[in-house]
C-alpha cells in the first residue's frame, strides 16, 4: 500500500523523488504534500511545473524531490500525494535498456518513486 509506518517516536526526514511525464501541449502544475494517518501535515505541500510535451508522441519529463522533516509517534504513518492540473501528467516508469551497438548504452531501470523515510531524533 501507500502507508509508510514508523516503528519509533521521533523526528523523521521524508525525501521523495518521483518521475513524472507530460503529454500535453501546456506547461502543468504538480503539488506533492505528506498526510500523516490520514490527515494532510500543514507546510509540506511542494509545487513543481512540468513544461508542455516536445512533440507529439514525445513527452516532457520532470523528477521532483523535496526533503521534509517531521514529527511522528511510535506507529504513525505517512503517505506521499500527488495532484496535477490536468490528467496528461501521470507518474512514469522507464524499464532497464539492454545495450545496442551505435545506439545506445545500457543502463538500469528509471523507478518511477522512490521514497526514504530516516530516523534523525528524538522528540524533546
């Protein structure tokens, strides 16, 4: 699922890195925010802007990440969310490329979000 729990009381650093596509002709807006159990955690939410599509059949790309740190208890968990303005911007995976001679090198796949939850005090 989407819920990432903690084990201890503390205060965490969450860092999100998601790969997003956009096959529209405009520039679209991304707001990425924490919840934590359920509930949206004022003063996280991050804004990002996509540029319009290169061409057709060829979509622009941006990865947004932003470090966030925050106060959780002992078995609290949070969830990373995501809205666009307009549905031509989706979260995309690019699956490993096997070398090809002249034309490209080979390199592993491109997850599509990676997210590290850390540990960095506890609460005073």
């Amino acid at each position: 699922g989407s819920r990432l729990t903690v084990p201890d009381a503390g205060v965490y650093t969450v860092n999100y890195s998601i790969q997003f596509k956009n096959t529209t002709n405009g520039i679209q807006d991304i707001d990425i925010w924490l919840r934590k159990n359920g509930t949206d955690i004022p003063d996280t939410n991050s804004r990002f802007s996509i540029s319009a599509r290169k061409g057709a059949g060829n979509p622009s790309h941006l990865i947004a990440t932003t470090p966030i740190m925050v106060e959780l208890a002992a078995n609290d968990y949070i969830q990373v969310m995501w809205h666009v303005t307009d549905t031509g911007v989706s979260i995309e995976y690019f699956p490993a490329v096997t070398y090809s001679a002249g034309v490209t090198p080979a390199h592993p796949a491109t997850p599509s979000v990676i997210v590290q939850v850390e540990f960095m005090s506890e609460i005073a």
